[in-house]
C-alpha cells in the first residue's frame, strides 16, 4: 500500500494546490455563474444586438418611407396601388402570383 502513496506526486498533497483547484473546478461547473450560464448569456446578447440591429435598420426604412408618402404624391399613388391594389376608374389591375420556389 505504501508504494501506491509513494507514486503520487507531492504537489497533490499540498493543502495550497487542492484549495485552489477544488476552487477552480467549483467555479467552472458548480457555481450559479458557471462556464455554461456564462457562455449560454453571451449566445443570448448576440442574438438580441443582432435583433436590434435588425430591428434599427427597418425602423429607418419605415422613416424613410414615410417621409416618402409625406412629400411626394407619386409615392402615395405607388404605395396605394402596390399595397392595397388600388386602381383608377376604368383600369384592369391583374395580380400575378407565383409558386415556384427559386433555390
């Protein structure tokens, strides 16, 4: 039995080196905040900034079309006419609908 202890390295049974890697491994996997909470947070962020970068860019889109509509009347006839299916008297609009799938 003696000969078992004798093949396991001193630093093992230093107090100082098992208090910091029981620190380390609790801190990696057993705390609130482990690597995983962490880096499933940090997966989250991204996906919300991509969001709201999304969500920016189409805000500004709308402005610009709204400022659009408000300033020019040829854009309110375009708008009305490719949204609604607004015609004038006396014209056919016809809607073209395609299924095919492009790849």
């Amino acid at each position: 039995m003696l000969l078992k202890f004798k093949k396991i390295p001193a630093i093992f049974y230093n107090k100082y080196i098992l208090s910091i890697a029981f620190f380390v491994v609790w801190m990696l996997f057993f705390d609130q905040r482990d690597v995983f909470y962490v880096w499933q947070q940090k997966h989250q962020l991204k996906e919300l900034l991509q969001k709201k970068a999304y969500y920016e860019n189409e805000i500004k889109m709308a402005q610009n079309d709204l400022n659009n509509l408000q300033n020019n009347p040829a854009a309110i006839e375009k708008f009305a006419r490719e949204k609604y299916l607004m015609k004038k008297p006396n014209e056919d609009v016809f809607v073209v609908e395609s299924d095919v799938i492009h790849n």
